[in-house]
C-alpha cells in the first residue's frame, strides 16, 4: 500500500519544482544575462512535469505512451534545427502541434464522460477544445504566410467581419447548449469544426505586418486552451502552466499593439497591410539617390555614430553574421556603432534580437526604440538593412497613412540615411516609405548580406584593417 503513496508523493513534488522553475524562467527572461538560464529552467520543469505525469498510477499501458514520445522526438528534433530566419513559422507549428493535443485531450474526455459531466466540467471543456481548434487552423495558417507558400497579404471581402464572427458565435451557442445538454455527443464535433474553419477566416484578412503580434496573441490562446484542461483533468500544474503561458502571451501582444499605436480589433480586423494603388502610382513620378559600396563604405568610414537598423530584410538574406563583421570593421576603426531595433521588426517579438545575438553581437550595443530614438539626430550614419515601415517618417507626417501614429525609428533625424534593399517595393503595410525620397538619404539596392560583405571588403582595403 505504500507504493502509491510514494508516488503520488513523488508527483506532487515533481510539479511543485515545474511550477516553480516555469515562473522563474519567466522572470529570467527579462533580463539577457539570464535568459540562457531561463531556458534551463524551462527545459528542467517541463522534464520534470512529463516525469511527474509518467507516474502516475492511472497509466495502465506505457505503449502507447513510447510510441508518441517517439514520434514526438521525431518531429520536434528536425522543429528545433531549423535556421533562425524560419524560428517565426517553427513557433507557429509549435503553437498548433500543443492545440492539437489539447483538442485530442479534450474530445476523449467529452466522449469518456457524456453524458455524465457536470456543468462547470463541460464549460471549461468547450473553452479548451474551441480555443484550442482556432489556434490549430490559425497557427497552420500564420506559419503558412510566413513561410510564403501562403499569400502574405490580406484577402478581404464585404461584411467579412460580421460573417466571421457570426461563425464563432455558432460555436460558442452549441457549446452553451451542450452545458446543458452533454447527451447531445452528435453536436460535439461541431465546436471542433467550426472554431477549425473560423480560425483560418480569422488569419487570412491579415497581413504579414501584423504577424508578430498575432503569433504573440495565438501563443496566449494556446496557454487559455491548456489552462482549461487543466481544470477539465483537475490537474494544477497545467492551470498553472497555461495561465503564464496566456497571461505573458496577451501581456506580449499589448506591448506589440502599442508599439504600433494599434488596438486588437484593429489588428485581428483591420486588414492592415494592403497595398495603397496611389503609394505605387506615386512611385513612379519620384527618383532617388543611390550608392555603392564603396561609396557606402567610405561614408561609413568617416563617420564618428553609426547607428545600424535591422530589420526582415535582414533575416531573409540571412546577414547577420555579415553584419557583425561590419559592426567588428568600424569598432576597429574607432566608429561608436549602435543597433536600434523596433518592437515588431521581423516576423516574431525579439526576432531581430535574437538574429543578431546569434552573430555574437554584444547585446548591451541593442537599443530598444525608446533608447536608441534620442541618438539620431547626433548620428553621422543611420544603416537601415531590410526594415520598411517601422522607419518610415509617414507615420509622424501624414494622417491620411494607415501607420500614422505608429512609433517609429527617427532614422530621417540622422545626418546621412543608407537603406540596403533590394528594391522599391512596398513594406507590408503596403505603402511606399517616404525615407526613401529625402535629400539626406542613399538607396543601396542588392542583396543585403552581399552588400555588407562589400562594404567590409571596401572598409578593409588593400593594406587596410577591417
């Protein structure tokens, strides 16, 4: 009799030091000094609550339990060698991989228990299989956009909103009925195919702008998800878990909605990222300033301040490490050189952070917007490599612009602005950038990661030091 004892004991301990190891992974991830420990921890608690539920003593057959460790370890292995640059559409799958289990946890309950199932089980049941389902079809659909196999711009239609929202609300009223009426099992499938079919409305009218936030939103809705089972499996640790999760995930997303001075409906039903037919039509008419590396190169080499601006441009032509070999070039050369980084800069929050951290860049030279906007106007050279809208002055100039009011990088404020791009095409708000058309800025169109190499190459010169 005291085998169970023990290991009921045994459990309860495991998930006591998870719960505590998750909340302290949390909170180590503030800081960059402590985020390789964080990720210990997270690692350590999330070991630890898989060992703790291998005890417990309901499991009868381990079988099946191996063969999904396996085919787990056989997907996720590949999941987390995959190169920086596709880190954004990696944690999208992860966001629709953890649903899915939810969804799959939450139909066996609702089958193994209708029709005795108790109001307030069945309530938080339909919350974790309706936000589960969303977040599955959602999570497919974002890492589909960003990926590209999808389009990245919005597809929109009249009344599309209402229709949308008019299909949640069905599966929110057959889950109600279901409170209720929990024999009624031939209406379950249908908070699990609905919620299916609204997640994939939810993501297409949005654009590619506006992935960060939501990849953020969607990892709060797969937190609330498993939060729900763990009421439904009357099980602490993942109410606990879930909760963090959702909580950091929705703490996350209003952060990022007020770096671009936007709100959650504008987000989820604004279509932001349409291409404006008068940006492109403007285009045309309007010349610009070009250089080449070595006419960049010698700028770069005179200036005192260099401040340098990534952003997804970068990552796609996967420069960073280029860039780290410029940032070495112009620190050798007694250039101060600094990076500024905008909240929503790539394709996830801390996209570009993590990039460059990656190229062994020291973090303490990462300043976030608030930082590094009051440098500007004392900076000889503002090198922008791939970033678009968030450097684009429209958002303080014109209020007919659909980023008007959007924080942004004061990149015009420098004395010389550079933009690597490789054309003229719009960012994904879909506008033209009016950064591009000043008197004090120099267009370097190519490939970003061969027109820093270029640079360094100039920088270093025969007989020079790069």
């Amino acid at each position: 009799m005291t085998t169970p004892l023990v290991s009921e004991q045994l459990i309860q301990v495991a998930y006591l030091a998870a719960t505590v190891l998750f909340i302290l992974s949390l909170k180590w991830m503030n800081e960059p000094a402590s985020a390789r420990r964080a990720v210990l921890a997270g690692e350590l608690g999330m070991l630890l609550a898989i060992g703790g539920t291998l005890l417990y003593r309901g499991i009868i057959d381990y079988r099946w339990v191996a063969i999904a460790l396996v085919v787990g370890s056989i997907v996720g292995v590949p999941l987390g060698l995959v190169q920086m640059t596709a880190v954004p559409q990696r944690t999208a799958l992860s966001h629709a991989f953890g649903a899915f289990s939810v969804v799959l946890v939450g139909t066996a309950e609702f089958y193994i228990r209708a029709p005795n199932i108790s109001r307030f089980t069945m309530s938080v049941l339909s919350a974790e299989v309706i936000l589960g389902s969303l977040t599955v079809s959602g999570s497919l659909m974002a890492a589909g956009k960003l990926q590209e196999v999808l389009p990245q711009r919005p597809i929109t239609y009249r009344g599309q909103n209402v229709v949308n929202l008019s299909i949640l609300a069905i599966a929110v009223g057959v889950a109600a009925y279901l409170v209720f009426h929990p024999g009624q099992r031939n209406l379950f499938p249908l908070i699990v195919g609905i919620p299916l079919a609204f997640g994939v409305l939810m993501i297409v009218p949005i654009g590619g702008a506006d992935m960060p936030t939501i990849i953020s939103l969607l990892n709060s809705y797969a937190g609330l998800s498993a939060a729900a089972m763990g009421f439904v499996l009357d099980s602490k640790l993942l109410i606990i878990a879930g909760a963090l999760d959702g909580s950091s995930g929705f703490i996350l997303s209003v952060v990022m909605s007020k770096a671009m001075n936007r709100s959650f409906t504008n987000v989820l039903f604004g279509a932001f990222g349409q291409v404006q037919a008068s940006a492109a039509a403007g285009q045309e008419a309007r010349t610009v300033k070009t250089a080449t590396p070595e006419e960049a190169a010698s700028i770069l080499a005179a200036a005192n301040a260099v401040v340098i601006v990534p952003g997804y441009g970068m990552a796609v032509a996967q420069a960073q490490h280029k860039v780290r070999e410029l940032y070495e070039a112009l620190t050798k050369r007694g250039v101060t050189v600094k990076f500024g980084i905008h909240p929503v800069a790539g394709r996830m929050p801390g996209h570009m952070n993590v990039l460059l951290a990656e190229a062994d860049i020291p973090y303490d030279k990462l300043l976030d917007m608030d930082a590094v906007n009051p440098e500007f106007p004392q900076t000889d050279v503002a090198l922008v490599i791939g970033a678009n809208d968030v450097t684009n002055p429209a958002a303080r100039s014109d209020p007919s612009s659909p980023i008007y009011g959007m924080p942004i990088l004061d990149v015009d404020k420098a004395r010389t602005v550079m933009v690597i791009k490789r054309g003229m095409s719009p960012g994904f708000a879909g506008i033209d950038n009016e950064l591009y058309y000043l008197d004090r800025t120099l267009m370097l169109f190519g490939d970003a990661r061969t027109f820093v190499g270029d640079i360094v190459r100039e920088l270093a010169g025969p007989g020079g030091h790069a």
